[in-house]
C-alpha cells in the first residue's frame, strides 16, 4: 500500500502518525515472533536446581540473589541459563552463604547449611571492689559492664575478686544476633589471711603479685592461692591455701631457712672421703653444701691415714674453702689361724698363716683353706698400731648349713624345714626285717636338706594343674590319688618357679633319671623320710618304732588313722585309737613331731624317691646317703594313712607299694643344700 491509498484531502500530521503506529506494530510483531522463537530454544539451554536450606529457622526470612552469570532464583529454585553463577543466600540472625552453581553439577539438590549469628551478651556486675569474669573459664577482659559475642547454647559466668564471695551463674545465649543483658550482684567476702615471716625484710606475694612485706593482715579472694615468701640470702617458701567463705586464715609465723653455704674441700693426697657430722657426702677434691649460722663438724678419711676433723660455720650463701694435709699411717699385725691358712691382703697373696705383715687402714685381710669357709677383717683406723688378728675356720658345708635360714617359705605357703647332717641307727622290728630277731638299719646323710613340714595341699598342686577344682572347704586337704610320676613333675615345676635346676629328667622313653647334683625340688628319699620321723634332731636320739614312741598305740592327736571313729561307716578299725577325722584331714590338723613336721604317721601316705624292694636296705650294714634301688618296676610309698588301722603298718620303717594312684597316697617335697 502505498501512501497515495490516502485521500488528498488527508492532514499531513494525521499521515505521519499513522505511518508511526505502523511501524510500531510492525516491530512489536517481529519482536513476538523473535520470543516466540527464542523461549523454547532458551527453556532447552537451562539447567533448574533446588537448595534444600537448613536450619529450618534460616528458611523463615531467606532471600536468594545471583551476583554473577544467566540465572534466575524462583523460590528455592535456580534456573541457569549459562554456564555457572555465584548465590548468594542471607537469612536474619545468619551467617551469609555464598556458593557457585555450574551446569555440569551433577546433583540437581544442592543442601545448604547456613551458620548461625552468635549473641552479643553484656555481663553487668554489681560489685563494690575489682573483679575478674570468666565465661566457661576464659577471662573477659576488661571493667563491667563487659559485652561479648557468643554462639547459642548454655554458659557459666564466674566472678571472682579479693573481697567478694566467688559467684557463678547459668545462663542461656539465644544466638542469631539476638543482644542479651546478665545481671549480676555480688556479695562481700570478710575472708582473710594473717602471716608473719621471719625475716621481716620477706616479700610477700599471692599468686605472683606482692601484697606487703613480713606481715599482712588483710583480705584474699575465696579459693586455693599460691602464698610465695622470699627474702635475699633465704631459701623461698611457697605453699598453697585454700581459703572458703568469710574464713580467716592464720598462717602464723613462717621463718625462712637461710640459704645454704658452700664449702670447696681438698686433700693431699686426693680421694679422701668427706663426712659433714658425721654422714659421707663426697671425696676430695669437692665443693659440699653445708647448713648456715650452725656448726658443722668435718671429718677427712682416707685409708693408711690419719683421720683430720675440724668445724666450721658459715654465713648463708657464703662460699668457703679448706684444704687438709693428711698424715700416713702403717699397722703391725700378726696374723693366726686354726687351721693354717692361706693369708690375702685386697686380694694379693702373702703367705701362710702364722704371718707378720704392715698394713694399712681400709685393708681388707682375708683367710681361706680349702673345704672350710673364708674369713676377712677390714683394718679400721681405731685401734693400737700393732695388732694381732685370729682366724678360727669353719668346715664350709658347716658354714654354709649355718648361714642358711631354718625355714623356707616357697610360693606363699609351701613350708620347708632344714635338717643337717646326721648319722641314724634304728633297731627295725622282726615282722618289717623279715626274722625271728630285730635288725639294725644304719645310714649317714651327708648333705643337709629341706624337708616340707606339711604334705603338699590341693590348692598348691592347683597351681600346676590348674584344671583342678579347688573349694574353700578342701583347699587344705592333701593332693591324694597321683602318681609317682606326677608328683615328680611338680617337683620340677616348683624347681622353675623358683630358678633352680630340675632334679628329674624324664626320657623320651618313659624312663626318669635323677640328677642328684641338682639343688632343684624333689621327693625325699626314704632314708631322709625316716630320718625326720624316726629321730629326734633335737637330743640326738631315736623317738621309737613308731611316729608316736614305742608305745601300741597311737597317741591322742598323733595322727589320722582308722580308730573307733571310722566304725559307723563299718571302715576296718583300730580299737584302741580315736580320732576326730573319718576321712582325709586338712594338712597340720594333727600335732607335729620333736622336728616340726606334721602328718609324717597317717592322713595320707607319702610318695619316696625311692624304687621299691621288699626288703629294706642297709639291714646290719652301713649306708652312706642311700638313693635305693638302681632298678625296679614301682616306687616306694612312706607311711600310715586314715585307712590305716594294722599297727605293723604303722612302723616308720614300714614301706609298701600301690597301683599307679591311690586316694590316700600323696607327696611332700625336699631339696638339697648342697
């Protein structure tokens, strides 16, 4: 259409306006039409995410902007239309968040947590003095009234000063930029502390701080303070004191001890020991610290010297020295011995005794022989200077059976007594020796030994066979129903237990050797067996034929055997015995023998190192430390039991064999000394 369409009769005014609006709605067209286009292929390029904000409190007043980028924040939602943009989400009373959002995000939820403001508290503290606050033990510096910042949560403030009662109080922060006031009124304490220091030139000082000199008499804040006292020339005094409510400390008077002084000491020759009153405190040349304003007596020692003693006293921290010349000085001795002798001075040798020899003072003198034990003197300045010096040896087993204790106590209740050397000769009864008249059995032992004063009990044997079950009510019976070979093993475990060298060595074969130059634990043997219940150690005589004496019967409380007692369980008795135990007895229920032994006639019988042999060795002859049979299928077993009721069977020399174990055999151990 061209403008000619219009009439000629048209304004020009009006023409140009119509043209406008034309063209405008020409634009408008090609800009919907451009949209139109544009919208779809725009929707197709955008990425929507959605924010998941927490706490739930953040999501009352959040507000999303995007500070960089294409994108457009619909709610919770982000639609991006390029390739990444920065959020940024705010909320009342929060931390702003900040984060950026790129399309290759995989998770289209992104969870935002967003912190919290913390609270500005103002602590406000009614006090008529200078206080300190702590917040949960962190001090808030400053005068009140003190503001600070913390996170939502509960707090304890503490107030403390030198004239108030300590406080503290509980309070609730409620976060979020939210401001709070505390209250706080304090109450005056009248705690007080008095103290006089000796001297009185002292600086006091409470927790570091000095507070007057010599003496203070004033207030201190409730609690536990560091009381520091110092003065020149004077050890510093620090001890602590709690102090409560309105209490009134009184310290007293304190008097300082002075600083020590100092002494540097020399001799000629050196290596000379230094005594301060009489206690060693180091050898020439040093410097010794010595107590102020008191006399200290000094003593120089050196061996093949005079000995020097003077005194001093010195000022606190005054620095002194001394020097001393000492003077040799030689001994005459004469050394005797009986026997002779090999005579030793600090081990270099000098001759035999009878022996004129000079010493000195410190030296040790020494005597030896062989098969008797050593003796040695050490030469002492007190004394004239010739002297005679006598030896009287002693046989070295001897010695060594003395210095030995007369018990041993092993894993707390395993009691071993001690028995020398000793020669026995017994007459043994026609129905044991096998004839018509008595035989005299004789032997020597000549290695004196320990012997358990009591059979070994059920809770000591537990502790080697510790699938046992031990009860209070039988802990104390003897171990009964083992054999010889197992309580030959415990032997060797009580041997290790205690480091000593096992007397058993059991073969590959079955077969068990011994070792009789082992110290380790072991079973007597018979000879030793007998020896403790047959001879009285103490007046070297025999006590009879029977653990008891002589005499046809037991005697009350001699042992637990089958008497009158055993008759309502219809046990084989002896008529003429009674006692208190039908069954096995707890070890030592019965009195001991003249050597302290107990139960060596009844309750249970005893395992012997011995092998069996009907017939008892040394019948008429003479036998010296008899280990019994070299060979024999069974062992030997020692004595009566609570079955026992045959006095034939109650002999001391009375022996027999057993099945591999029997209910009223059981053991006691033994060791050698040498």
């Amino acid at each position: 259409m061209s403008d000619s369409s219009f009439g000629s009769d048209t304004d020009p005014l009006d023409l140009r306006r119509i043209q406008k609006e034309r063209r405008a709605r020409i634009v408008t067209a090609i800009v919907v039409v451009t949209l139109l286009v544009s919208i779809p292929l725009l929707l197709f390029r955008t990425t929507a995410f959605k924010l998941e904000i927490a706490p739930d409190k953040a999501n009352e007043t959040v507000r999303i902007t995007t500070d960089e980028g294409m994108a457009l924040a619909v709610g919770k939602r982000i639609l991006l239309f390029g390739q990444t943009t920065k959020l940024r989400i705010e909320s009342v009373g929060f931390q702003p968040y900040q984060t950026r959002v790129d399309r290759t995000t995989q998770d289209r939820v992104l969870s935002i947590m967003m912190d919290p403001l913390p609270g500005s508290v103002t602590i406000h503290v009614q006090a008529s003095s200078d206080v300190s606050v702590e917040v949960q033990g962190t001090e808030v510096s400053g005068t009140p009234p003190l503001t600070t910042e913390l996170a939502r949560g509960v707090y304890v403030v503490s107030v403390t000063g030198n004239q108030i009662v300590p406080l503290q109080h509980e309070f609730r922060v409620e976060g979020y930029g939210v401001t709070q006031d505390v209250q706080l009124v304090t109450e005056e304490s009248t705690a007080s502390l008095t103290v006089q220091v000796v001297p009185n030139t002292a600086a006091i000082e409470i927790n570091g701080s000095p507070i007057g000199h010599g003496v203070y008499n004033g207030r201190i804040a409730v609690g536990t303070h560091e009381i520091s006292l110092v003065a020149e020339n004077y050890l510093p005094h620090h001890l602590q004191v709690s102090v409560g409510i309105n209490e009134q400390v009184d310290l007293e008077v304190v008097e300082l001890r002075p600083l020590p002084a100092s002494l540097d000491v020399t001799s000629n020759p050196s290596d000379a020991s230094i005594l301060l009153d009489g206690t060693f405190v180091g050898s020439t040349p040093s410097k010794v610290t010595i107590a102020a304003n008191k006399e200290v007596e000094i003593k120089i020692r050196k061996p093949n010297y005079l000995t020097q003693t003077t005194s001093i006293e010195l000022r606190p921290g005054e620095r002194s020295t001394r020097s001393f010349n000492l003077e040799s000085v030689e001994i005459q001795a004469e050394v005797n011995s009986s026997p002779k002798a090999v005579v030793w001075v600090n081990g270099e040798r000098k001759g035999s005794t009878p022996s004129k020899l000079v010493v000195n003072v410190g030296d040790v003198v020494k005597v030896t022989r062989e098969g008797f034990a050593s003796q040695s003197v050490e030469i002492e300045a007190a004394g004239p200077e010739r002297r005679s010096l006598d030896f009287q040896l002693v046989d070295e087993l001897r010695d060594k059976y003395d210095k030995s204790p007369e018990l041993l106590v092993i894993n707390d209740s395993i009691t071993l007594r001690k028995i020398p050397p000793l020669q026995v000769s017994t007459r043994v009864p026609p129905d044991i020796a096998g004839g018509s008249d008595p035989s005299t059995r004789e032997f020597e032992l000549t290695r004196a030994f320990y012997l358990g004063t009591h059979e070994i009990r059920r809770k000591e044997y537990a502790k080697f066979v510790t699938s046992l079950k031990v009860e209070a009510s039988n802990e104390d019976l003897p171990i009964s129903e083992i054999s010889w070979e197992e309580a030959a093993r415990f032997c060797n475990w009580l041997s290790a237990q205690q480091k000593l060298e096992p007397v058993y060595v059991f073969e590959s074969n079955g077969g068990v050797t011994i070792n009789s130059a082992a110290l380790g634990f072991r079973l007597p043997t018979e000879a030793e067996w007998e020896a403790a219940a047959q001879f009285d150690l103490y007046r070297e005589t025999v006590i009879g034929a029977y653990p008891w004496g002589s005499a046809d019967a037991p005697r009350t409380g001699s042992g637990n055997y089958s008497g009158r007692e055993s008759r309502p369980e219809m046990y084989p008795f002896l008529d003429v015995h009674l006692d208190n135990h039908v069954e096995v007895a707890p070890v030592g229920s019965y009195r001991q023998n003249a050597n302290g032994f107990h139960d060596l006639g009844g309750n249970v019988a005893e395992w012997v190192q011995d092998r069996y042999e009907s017939k008892s060795q040394g019948l008429n002859q003479k036998l010296k430390d008899p280990l019994g049979p070299q060979s024999g299928l069974d062992r030997m077993v020692k004595g009566a039991d609570f079955r026992t009721h045959d006095l034939k069977e109650m002999y001391i020399n009375s022996r027999r064999v057993v099945g591999l174990k029997d209910e009223t055999v059981g053991f006691r151990v033994a060791k050698w000394l040498w």
